[in-house]
C-alpha cells in the first residue's frame, strides 16, 4: 500500500496511534453528532494503513472503544474493537486511556476515575498496563497516565518501576508513551479542572525523569489534535485520533468552525509512522483524512521530512505568524480556560520537507516566534528575516541581536531597483561587522494591475533588472550571496519554466530567489504552476524557490489560495510540492538536459537526474492529445506517480487513460 523506495534505510521502524474510539453499531439510533456513525469505518482504514506499512511494531496510545468502563455496552465494545484489530492484521502494544480504564483523578472529570477493577479488566484483555522492552538497540516504555496521582497501589508499583528501568537503561535511546498529556502548552499550565493534562506532583516527578534521561521522544494523546512541543532535547508529539478531532481546540482558527462544531474536521485525523536514523528520529503524518472503505491498491507515496532533503530548494512566505496561541473558553470537559497554540504550519513545514521560510525580521524579537522557528531550524530548515531598509536605517542595528537565529537576511530597498551609495556602505559595514548572507530584494509600489482600483507593489527584482544590479554591485567592488526574482503572473504555459532556465547570473550575485505566487485561479492553473516552477528549479542548483502565500489569505484585498487552508490543512498544492519535493530532491544530483515542449493542452517538461529520464506532464481537462503529440514513446513500461494524491502507477502507457484528469503526473520510464 506504500511506496518507501525514497526514504533513506532506517535503523528501526514503528508506528503509533491513537483514540480510535471504536463505536458499537448505531444502526437506528439517535446519535449526537453524525460523524459517530464512521468512527469504526474510520478506524478500520487508519488499521488497514497500519497494516498496509508492513509487519512493523504499532503502539496504541488508548481510547480503544467510544464507551467508558462504567456503561453496560463496554465489554461488548472493547470484544469487538480487539476483533477488529486482529481482522486488520494489527496486533499492537497497549496504552491504556481514559476510555479504557477511567479518568484521571479530578473531581470535574465528565466519567468514572481509574479503579483497581478496571485496570485488573484491562490486564487481563489488553496486557500490562505499563511495560518496557528493547529493539535494535533502543528502548520503548509505555507508562499507565490514569493512575498517576491515584493513590492506587499500582501508582506506586509504576512509579518505583520506571524509575529502577530508566536507570537500568542508561546511556540508551528512550521512547516514551503515555495517553495523557503531561501538559499541552507549557509545563506550569493549571490542572484542576484541565481535561488533558497531567496534575502535580506527577508532572513535575515525569518530566524530571525526561529530562534526566534524556528521552530522545515522548508520544502522548487523549486531545485528538497535533501539539508539538520540546523537553530540553525531547521532542515531544501528541498524536492525532483516526476518528474525530475535539471541538474546542478548533478556536485557534481565524475560520468558520469545522463540521460539527469542530468535531469532524477530518484533515487533521491519521497516524505517526517513526523512522529512527543513526542521527535521529523522523516522524511522518500518515494522514487518513477520515476516509472509510478500502485503501487504494495503489501504492502510495512516502515522503521525506525536511531533515532528510538537504538539496530541495523549497521555500514558503510566512505572512501569517508561524505559530498561533489562544486560550479555549471554559466549557465541558474543561471548566478552566486552556492556553493552546496552534502547532500546524510548523508540523506541516517538515512534513512538506520545506527547507526554507522567508519572515519578517519582527518575528526574532517575538519569543514565540523565535521559539517555534528555532525548533524548525534545528530540524534543518533555514529562516532567512526580511528587513526592509531605506536611507537613514542601519542594518546592523536593525538586526540588533537577531544573527543567532536566523540564517541570513533578505534586504528589501524600498521604491527603487537601483540602489544608491549610501546603500553600498551599509552593505560593507553589514560584511564587516555581522557577515550574514545577504539577500537582495526590492519593494517598488505603483504597479498597476488590471481589475484593481489601487495600484499594488512590485516585490522583488524582475530577470530584466538583474543586469543593472550586477552592474551597480561590481561598479562598487561588492557582490551579494542571492537576489530575489519575481515569476512572470501571465500563466501561459513554458513561462516561468522559460524565466527560470533562460534568466542569467552576473558574476557579482551568488544565486537567485524566485517567489511564486498561488493567486485564486483554477485549481489547476495553481498546481501546474507550482510543479512547473519545482520541477525547471532541479535544473538550476543554487536557486531557491519561496512560494507564497502559505497559509491561504481572504480577509485581504487580494485572495490568494495557500498550501495550507484557514483551518491549516493541506490545499492540493501542498500534497503536489511535498510529492514533487520528494521525487526530485531525494538524490544531490540535478536536472541535466532540460527541456520543455507545449502545445494545445498539454506541457511537458523533461530532464535527466543521472541515469534516470524524468518527465513532468501538466494538462488541462478541455484538450485532448495523444501521448507522440508531446513527443512520448508509449511502446515501454513506465513509473507514474500523481502528483496530488502520491499515488505511483506501474503501466505502459496505452493502459493508461490520459488525458482524463487535469492533475499534474510525473512519468519515468523503466
């Protein structure tokens, strides 16, 4: 069911998920929410997923069924979810959670609290509640969250237990698992009436083991939504639910609600697949979007994390904060106000493998920002601040104390393409004195656009200024590392592949920028844009592309569709860049030989990456062809991947039916 041939060989392999909440048959019931009517469908594809990655270990973090020990159906519920799993081919280790052995105690919590007879039901039918053991040199614990703070004796049993194994297993790579979250958005959060933390004293004892000993990964669950957070060197994941999301944490979006007052916003539903490196630790989002049914027997596409794509130029713009933080109202199952952040553009980042973020220069005086973006950088990914200068400003005082986190600067001059002699001075002193790359940018207003009643500005150089630039630059025995370059916005077919290949460098600029816009076309004029300008940058090494905006903007004057939409899910172009991303930037190697043929409703962009014939095709729907009209020879067995659903197809062309969907396809031949 997957496609791994692009990930690098890893040391071991596991899978872990979370709050399945299989749900009894609601046949002619009444419900409270309609989505509790797929949660077990749900369920079964998320495990036919699991089953579908290969015979790897899986760790269930809890909430098995939807019903809690104390209702008459619970039994019944818990049989029949352990039948479903064994059907699925999935025979995972248990976390127990709230659902399966009661609450944590807390005299607001909406169910009965963790009793000896419960978790003496869920020994029996699951295994031990808390248990550790080794593989390929590392070592797995999972821990029972619901008895800490208990006063059961098994609290004590546990607490004494893991600490004599932690020490045992000194010096060792640890992955730890629980259901509840010791905190969400930060470690001295309230806990009182907070439904998905962890109170005192365990909390602090927990993470003062953590950070002992040095846990390489702490996975968590119970909130159904995506936190991220960082112990000192513990990277810290709660993991999603495969069946609902919890309505409350739907307030850190700018957005209409999801279905259901936020219970049903099913792009955010999946699991974790881990892959740990000698170097460390890489997680990917197996998304499960809420579909039910079968999965496709197309293979699907498994794509590279930012950690793993040294040599992919991919970039965003990040006109929104990276990071977003709230507080959710007071209401059931909390009854104190829960401070939250809104963790998906980062998660979403490495999972895309961006290397690149484009931010203003506030973003390094904002600690939340710094926080996030620093996180980012240390899995690979590089932030380069944008400050805008004019005549009178000192760079190096603009910066102040922000070199340390970022890694280079965008300097855009304000009004003009030319710069002036003040600017060339301020640009020795910034080499001088902070050394920093340096990117070269403009900000020019009064550009008129057709359909607009003001004028909008031009940012970034155009192909035609750059010889002017070098000219100035060399004039004054100085050279910049890069230049960012506006994509031509016609959307004629060939155009920005044409800029890109044909635009050249003078000797004083050390590479180019290129910004893409994603304007509120159709959809498809977006993907093939996007893919056309990836896939003409693997023949340009050293070029950058950075395409905007990331999340989608409509509370502006322009719309503009992003990678990401309102409620920070992925638009098809983010599935298109991180398939495209992977494919092509896996390998150092670039695109030689590139070329390009168009013709009435079909482009196709071709290059060799080695040995290897790669072609890009982007098509519409309106325009029939045939495969010798693009110069395709159909007579050999080919690799096709779409490009939006990363689904990889093994044919010869004439069985395969193109055109018939406008999506953009990459094609290999055998």
């Amino acid at each position: 069911m997957f496609d791994f041939s692009c990930l690098r060989p890893a040391l071991h392999e596991f899978i872990v998920i979370a709050d399945t909440h299989y749900m009894r048959d609601t046949s002619g019931q009444s419900v409270e929410f309609d989505s509790r009517r797929r949660q077990t469908a749900r369920t079964e594809f998320a495990l036919r997923a699991v089953a579908g990655l290969g015979d790897l270990p899986v760790i269930h973090l809890g909430d098995l069924v939807q019903e809690f020990p104390e209702r008459p159906g619970f039994a019944q519920a818990v049989d029949e979810a352990l039948a479903q799993l064994s059907a699925c081919g999935v025979n995972p280790r248990f976390v127990p959670g709230n659902h399966d052995v009661g609450d944590k105690p807390d005299p607001t919590m909406p169910a009965d609290w963790v009793t000896s007879a419960y978790l003496d039901d869920f020994h029996r039918r699951c295994g031990p509640s808390w248990q550790s053991w080794d593989e390929a040199g590392l070592h797995f614990v999972t821990l029972n969250s619901q008895i800490l703070n208990s006063g059961l004796s098994a609290e004590a049993e546990q607490k004494e237990w893991l600490e004599a194994d932690l020490q045992a297993h000194a010096g060792q790579r640890i992955f730890l698992f629980l259901h509840l979250p010791p905190f969400l958005h930060n470690p001295t959060e309230t806990a009182l009436g907070h439904y998905d933390n962890l109170d005192e004293p365990a909390r602090s004892w927990l993470l003062g083991l953590i950070q002992r000993h040095r846990v390489e990964m702490l996975f968590a669950a119970h909130v159904h939504w995506a936190f991220y957070n960082e112990i000192d060197t513990t990277r810290y994941y709660t993991v999603p639910s495969t069946a609902f999301t919890r309505p409350g944490f739907s307030e850190l979006f700018a957005s209409p609600p999801p279905p259901e007052q936020g219970r049903d916003d099913a792009g955010k539903l999946g699991f974790y697949l881990v892959r740990v490196m000698e170097e460390g630790s890489r997680v990917h989002f197996v998304r499960t979007s809420g579909e039910t049914g079968s999965p496709a027997p197309r293979p699907r596409l498994l794509t590279r994390t930012s950690p793993d794509l040294p040599a992919s130029p991919l970039g965003v713009v990040l006109h929104h904060p990276l990071s977003r933080q709230t507080e959710t109202p007071s209401i059931w199952p909390s009854f104190v106000r829960q401070p939250v952040r809104n963790d998906y553009p980062m998660l979403a980042c490495l999972e895309a493998g961006l290397r690149h973020l484009l931010v203003p220069l506030s973003d390094l005086a904002d600690p939340l920002q710094r926080e996030r973006l620093g996180m980012l950088r240390r899995q690979g990914v590089m932030v380069t601040a944008r400050i805008l200068w004019r005549a009178g400003l000192s760079l190096v005082h603009l910066l102040a104390g922000g070199a340390a986190d970022c890694d280079g600067v965008q300097v855009d001059l304000l009004g003009s393409v030319s710069p002036d002699d003040t600017f060339a001075n301020e640009l020795r002193g910034w080499k001088t004195s902070v050394g920093l790359p340096v990117t070269l940018s403009c900000v020019v207003p009064g550009r008129a656009v057709a359909g607009k009643q003001h004028n909008r500005a031009q940012v970034g150089f155009l192909p035609s200024d750059l010889a002017g630039l070098g000219g100035w630059l060399e004039a004054h025995n100085l050279s910049v590392g890069r230049v960012l370059c506006r994509m031509d916005g016609s959307g004629a077919a060939g155009t920005i592949a044409a800029q890109i290949s044909e635009t050249g460098l003078p000797e004083t600029i050390g590479g180019l920028d290129w910004i893409l816009e994603l304007p509120s076309t159709a959809s498809g004029q977006r993907l093939n844009r996007a893919a056309e300008a990836l896939f003409a940058l693997a023949a340009r090494p050293g070029c950058r592309l950075f395409v905007e905006p990331f999340v989608q903007l409509d509370r502006t004057m322009d719309v503009a569709e992003g990678l990401l939409d309102r409620l920070c899910n992925p638009t098809a172009v983010f599935h298109l860049l991180r398939n495209l991303n992977t494919l092509l930037f896996s390998q150092p190697a670039p695109l030689t030989g590139f070329s390009q043929k168009v013709i009435s409703g079909a482009h196709l962009l071709s290059g060799m990456q080695g040995a290897k014939s790669l072609h890009l095709l982007l098509s519409d729907e309106q325009t029939a062809y045939s495969w010798a009209d693009i110069g395709i020879d159909d007579n050999r067995q080919w690799t096709i991947y779409d490009l939006v659903s990363g689904h990889r197809i093994e044919k010869e062309l004439p069985g395969f039916s193109k055109p018939g969907s406008s999506d953009p396809l990459l094609l290999i031949p055998a």
